[in-house]
C-alpha cells in the first residue's frame, strides 16, 4: 500500500513539473488558431475573443473546460480535443505573454 501510494504521489509530482508551458512551442502549435484569434491572439472580429495577454491559468483551464465538455462550443471543442496537456500549457504559455491590443473606452 505504501508503494503505490509513493508511486502516486512521484507520478503526480511528475506530471504536475512537466507542465509548464512553452511560448516557442505554444507559437507554433497557435498557427492553427490564427484564422479566428488571429497570429498572435488579437483577433479583429468581435465573434472570437482575443487571447493575448490573457493570464496563462485562464487560458489553460478554458481549454481544459472545451476539451472536457465542460465549456461548450463545437469549433472550440474539436479544436481541443486532440491537445495534449503539454499542448495546453504551451499554448496558454504562448497566448499569456503576447501583448494585448488596446481598447479605448467608447463614450
């Protein structure tokens, strides 16, 4: 019992420091979200959100929550679902340190 607790615990332990996310490899898997999000999460249609300079947790748990069914949208959903958890955190790793395009305030 203390064995496959211990085996648990590292394999947890293992996943959860594999997970971080990298940008360079989070920009080239963006390449496919370019067409609605734009190529770097600034997307010029009011239909997708922008990405960009979002927080990283943020965008990976969005992710996680189409993949899961959990968020729905059927484009999103089959986006997501072929990723990866080392898909997710690069991509959010990549989108969370693009600069986001400001907005004024319309009056």
């Amino acid at each position: 019992m203390k064995a496959m607790l211990l085996t648990l615990t590292a394999t947890l332990f293992f996943n959860i420091a594999q997970a971080e996310g990298d940008p360079a490899a989070g920009e080239k898997l963006a390449q496919q979200c370019a067409s609605c999000h734009g190529p770097d999460g600034n997307s010029t249609s009011p239909t997708y959100p922008k990405l960009a300079g979002q927080h990283e947790d943020y965008l990976a748990q969005a992710l996680h929550d189409y993949k899961s069914g959990a968020r729905e949208n059927s484009t999103m959903a089959g986006m997501a679902g072929p990723l990866s958890e080392q898909d997710i955190e690069d991509l959010a790793a990549y989108f969370s340190q693009q600069q986001g395009l400001f907005q004024p305030e319309i009056d």
